[in-house]
C-alpha cells in the first residue's frame, strides 16, 4: 500500500526539493522562542551523539575544539589580516 504523503512543514531539510525550498522556509518559525528552540534541538542532537555514549572518544569534543578554533580566527582575521604586511625592522 502507499503512504499518504508527508506534509511539507514536517519534512526534514535535506528531503526537501529545490523547488520547495522557499515555501519550506516561509514555514519555519523564525520568532525568537523558535531559534532558541532549533538552536536547544541541535545542541541535544550532537551531546546525544558525541557526547552522552557509551564508549565515548575523542570525536565529539575535538569537534568543539575545532569550532572554537576556527571562530575565534575568524574573529581575529581583520587584526591578523592587518598585521600580515607589517615590516618588524
């Protein structure tokens, strides 16, 4: 038998069409609550795989140290991208 379709608002991102896109996103609560809520989402979905294992190793939190890493460049460049061309004599 044939499911019935599954309704856009409840499609996951990477099942949704090009086409689809724009009205998948004009569905999507972009309040405050509801950042804060995809923000909590996407924070219990990485502890609950990395994190809060059974065999845990290094995965997780290296990862979190490779963001750590990559923003604060990211926050430094102008002062880094500044300095680059400074002659020391």
């Amino acid at each position: 038998m044939a499911q019935p379709p599954v309704l856009l608002k409840d499609t996951k991102l990477m099942d949704v069409k090009l086409g689809q896109l724009p009205s998948w996103l004009a569905m999507r609560d972009f309040t405050p609550g509801g950042i804060v809520g995809a923000c909590r989402r996407g924070y219990d979905r990485y502890y609950n795989k990395y994190i809060n294992v059974k065999k845990g190793g290094l995965g997780g939190i290296s990862m979190v140290l490779a963001g750590y890493v990559v923003l604060s460049y990211i926050w430094s460049y102008s002062h880094i991208k500044h300095d680059r061309r400074r002659k020391y004599h």
